[in-house]
C-alpha cells in the first residue's frame, strides 16, 4: 500500500511528497530507503525489483517491509545532488526539527517514520566521478551490532569507518543512534544504473529478510565479504591536473608498484604523472570521471592478505 510520509506545499499549488510502499504485515519490519542523493539511481533498480518480488510472492512474507524510493524526489526528478532551489545536501539534515525550517522538518518526519524498523538499508550509489564495488559502510562504534548483519547482505566489501569519518547528520547515523540498525550501502556511480549490483543487493536483502524470520522461501547463498579490518584501506590522489587514463580494472588485486593509469595533458601530450598503487591489495574505488585536479582522488586500495 503506497502511503505518504511527508507533504510539504511548494509553490504555484504544488507539493513536496515523500512516499513509501508498505508491503506485508506482521510484528517485523525492514526498511528499504533510497535516492537522498538526487543523482544517485543504483537504488531505484532495487526498490522496483524488490517491490515486484515481494507483491508477486506475498504469501511467503512474515512482517513488513516500507520501500522508500525517493526520499530527496525534487532531486531524482531534477537529477540534483541536493534539494533543488537550496542545493542543500539531504544527508547533512538529520536528525532535524519538526519546528525547523523545510528541510529540518523533513528530515524529522522521515526519523520519526523509520524509527523502531527492525532493521533499515540505506542504499547510495557514488558520485558521478568515482565508480564503487558493492559495499556496506559502517561506523568503528556500531561494529558490533552491524557487522554480523551486514554479512548477510551479499557485498563484496564491509568498510569500517573511524568515527571522526562518519558525520553525525546522516540518516544512517541518526537512526543508529536511536536504536534503529541501518546499514549503508554504497556501489556503482552516480547517474547511472549497474543492474547487476542491484541483482546482487536484491539477492542479499532477500538473504537478510530470511535471517530475521520474514521470509519463508529458499534463498541463494552469500559470498563472505571482505571486511576491512582486515588491511589498511590506501587513499591515492592526483598530484597534477589533467586527464585520468587507468590502465587496470576495478573491482581488481592489484600488486604494490602496479601501475594504475596516467594523468596525461591534452595540450602538449605529455604524461604528467604516472600513478602507481602504494600497497598490494583490492582495487575498491576507482576514477570514473576523466578530469582531475591536483588533489582528486584517483583510487582506493584495502591491502592486506586478500
């Protein structure tokens, strides 16, 4: 049953309008929330392809799930990061004021929503400018508790924040810190759709439902993931402005001094700076976007035995 959460009135008559479908019922809920990030679209694959599962297959769901597909939909429909007019980041907001402004008052409705979910997923995609394995961030402080779902998931990689990394307006680490357990999950780029990381999330959310008693149907075994207290996680940026070439692919091992790509200049073809990975390990984050500044970020590697 598709319900409204939150309607704010616009200008010329119109309104702001933040829907969820609710499908099933019973004591359990999980909660499915997706598109804070007006240009991030990985998690509207999975919100379609989840709400035709669970209506095709009703009858083998024991509780409730809520599918948020767009919680920032000025932005989706804009194909703004932000909420349009303000450029305002939705994920910076919370946990909000009923009181606030627009913004605060949003963030709070949706808090008060989601509260009290048995467990809530949080699906982003990254920017247009880097492309993501699938991956479930986690704040160090909330390890203990998240991890061990976070298995079930079915994500190549479980990347533990330190907590000075994890801002504390997020929705993710609002709810957390209410007692309501969310898992981010970060994978793709942004504007653009990875069908098979939705398959592979689809096959994980389905893995988890089963794990809290909410559905009766045989599911697909899960992977283990990676997870990176295994390694340290290697941060490469570009040292000069230019052209990113990468000449290995992601979601790859790569070995220490392997090179990655070149920033060349177009003006004089030179290349302007060779970058080769600093550790032995798993390519996780990768330049998508050709442009760079000194200072991008090119790459990430988790090293470590792998």
């Amino acid at each position: 049953m598709v319900k409204h959460v939150v309607q704010v009135p616009l200008a010329a008559g119109e309104d702001l309008m933040i829907q969820k479908n609710s499908i099933g019922s019973g004591p359990k809920r999980l909660c499915v929330v997706t598109g804070t990030h007006g240009d991030e679209l990985e998690g509207q694959y999975v919100a379609w392809r989840l709400n035709r599962l669970l209506q095709s297959k009703l009858s083998h769901l024991h509780g409730q799930v809520d599918i948020y597909p767009a919680l920032n939909p000025l932005g989706i429909s804009t194909m703004t990061r932000g909420m349009p007019l303000s450029e305002l980041d939705m994920n910076r907001t919370f946990p909000g004021s009923s009181q606030g402004p627009m913004s605060d008052y949003i963030a709070a409705k949706l808090m008060e929503d989601l509260a009290g979910a048995d467990l809530c997923i949080d699906i982003h995609a990254s920017n247009i400018f880097l492309r993501e394995i699938p991956q479930v961030r986690i704040n160090v402080n909330t390890a203990d508790t998240l991890v061990p779902l976070a298995k079930y998931l079915n994500m190549d990689f479980i990347w533990i924040h330190e907590a000075a990394t994890v801002l504390e307006s997020t929705l993710a680490h609002s709810l957390n810190a209410i007692g309501t357990p969310t898992l981010v999950v970060e994978m793709g780029i942004g504007m653009r759709i990875t069908r098979s990381y939705g398959d592979q999330l689809l096959t994980g959310i389905l893995s988890i439902l089963s794990h809290l008693g909410m559905w009766d149907l045989p599911v697909m075994p899960v992977a283990p993931p990676i997870i990176s207290s295994d390694g340290a996680v290697s941060f490469i940026n570009a040292q000069v402005p230019g052209l990113f070439f990468p000449s290995t692919d992601h979601k790859t091992h790569v070995e220490e001094g392997q090179e990655l790509g070149v920033i060349a200049d177009p003006l004089t073809g030179q290349i302007r700076q060779t970058i080769h990975s600093p550790a032995s390990g798993l390519l996780f984050t990768l330049r998508e976007y050709p442009v760079v500044y000194e200072g991008s970020l090119i790459a990430r590697i988790l090293g470590g035995s792998l």
